[in-house]
C-alpha cells in the first residue's frame, strides 16, 4: 500500500490531494489546522482522514511514503523539520512553495539522512484562494520546476518527476533554487508587483467604463493573499528588489522619451519590446 500525505489543503494543497488519486494505487491522506477544511476533503472522497489531531498527524506521516508540503515558505520549513522524526526510513518529501532558496537551504542541512527531499514549484494557480477552489485538473499542462542540488539523491527526485507527471504537468523543468528564485522573481513576483502598483492609483476607481480590456488583463493578478505574497517577495528580496529597479529604468526612459516628444526614441523602444514578446510567443 502507497500513502501520500498533503500537508496544508488550501488552494494548491487541495488540488494536489484531488490529482494524486490513482498514483501508485495510492491512499491520500491530508494535514491541515482548519477542522472543517479536514472534513470537507473527507467528504468528498479526497482523503482519508476525518480528523487531524496531534496523533493523527504522527501516524499519518510514520506511514507515508511521499509527504508533499504545501504550505508558506517559513511554515514548510518549521513543518518538514519538527516532523521529520515521525517520518517512515525511506518516505520522500516535496515542497511546493514559490521560493526555493531559504526553503532548500534550511531543510537539506538539518534533514534526516534516510529521508529524501526534493524542492519543487507547479506553476499554476487561480484568483481565489483555499480548498473550495481547489481543482484535480490545475496542474494539467503546467510548467513543473524541480529544483535539484549536489545533495539530492536519485529516488526522491525520481519519484517527483513521476508525481509530477501524474498530477498532470506538461514540462518538467530542472533548475538550481537560486536560478529558480530568480526567473520566478521576473516571471510572477514582478508581474504581481506590476498589477499591485497599477491598481493603487486613484484612476482605477473611475476606469471601468475607459478600459478595453488592457486594464482588466494588466491587473489580472492583482487580487492577492497578501500573507503569502508579502512573505514570497520579501524572502526574495534581492532578485526582486533588482528586477523592480530595472522595471523603474525603462519606465524613466519611456518617460524622459515621452516629456521630449522624442517619437523615434518611443519607436526604438517599441520596435524591441515587440521584436522580445514576438520571440517569447514563438519559444
């Protein structure tokens, strides 16, 4: 008998729960501190459990064999590590949060040498948030980062990738946690910065009937967990502090373009960043 535990049933946690049915004939089972997210995944045929005491948790994990954490950065971190005693020899364990630095950095020192652990990220996600959101189907196609190191050792990173695949991922990318911080600082941290600050601006409140749909399509991520968002930007500060500073040099070159009516310089500036989304579109 296989057992997966998913620990933290909120959006991303609960979809995960919902995909892993049928993985190696697989039993879910699920860790979360909200009572009623508990029963509701139980209900629904997710999980196995109905409760989730201090001793459900221990027996839990003493007999899973791929225990996928799917909570916030410091909090996976603190789970992983003051539960790893209660682990089985040989259980391999995921993370799934959108930093991977501090996260892989702090766990594979203080780790369990009979324990495996992999660091990885499912690019996928929605607007709203929590368990009711969930769905089996999130991860269908997505890009799937796994972010390997000198000490990760081949069974849990083969069993990630295959987990991976189960769940629906169409691209299996392995990255460094560094490298993965800092593309994912460009691709989504800075794109949520970008909407947030679009949408604190005074205009916002009087646009709905100005708007075509560029407003509606820039600010699409502007909706946040702003306990979650706040601890992701702040724990990749440097990347995102560096991309934020490069964002603000191109607006000031647009800008200075503007104020001068230098309309060649504006073209210059538009010809490249077509000819850039052009070869992003083709890639």
């Amino acid at each position: 008998m296989y057992n997966v535990t998913v620990v933290g049933l909120g959006l991303i946690g609960g979809s995960i729960a919902k995909a892993a049915k049928g993985f190696h004939s697989c039993t879910v089972y699920g860790v979360d501190n909200d009572a009623s997210v508990i029963k509701k995944a139980f209900e629904d045929g997710v999980i196995a459990n109905s409760t989730c005491t201090e001793a459900d948790i221990k027996n839990i994990l003493s007999a899973s064999d791929l225990t996928v954490v799917a909570l916030y950065p410091q909090a996976t971190i603190d789970f992983i590590l003051e539960n790893q005693k209660y682990m089985k020899s040989g259980a391999v364990i995921i993370d799934v949060c959108g930093v991977k630095g501090l996260v892989v950095g702090a766990v594979e020192p203080a780790l369990r040498e009979d324990l495996y652990f992999v660091g990885c990220h499912p690019m996928a996600g929605r607007e709203v948030s929590g368990y009711a959101n969930s769905l089996g189907e999130l991860f269908k196609n997505c890009n799937f980062i796994i972010t390997p190191t000198h000490n990760t050792k081949r069974p849990g990173l083969e069993t990630a990738e295959a987990f991976a695949r189960h769940i629906g991922a169409g691209n299996l990318i392995n990255t460094s946690p560094d490298d993965h911080d800092e593309m994912i600082a460009y691709t989504s941290q800075l794109m949520h910065a970008v909407a947030v600050a679009l949408c604190d601006n005074t205009h916002i409140e009087k646009s709905a009937m100005y708007s075509a749909g560029s407003l509606r399509d820039c600010t699409r991520v502007a909706i946040l967990n702003e306990d979650l968002w706040s601890e992701l930007f702040v724990l990749n500060k440097d990347s995102l502090s560096k991309l934020i500073d490069e964002m603000c040099d191109s607006l000031t070159r647009i800008r200075e373009a503007v104020s001068s009516s230098d309309r060649e310089e504006l073209k210059t500036i538009m010809r490249g960043a077509t000819a850039a989304k052009r070869k992003f579109l083709n890639n």
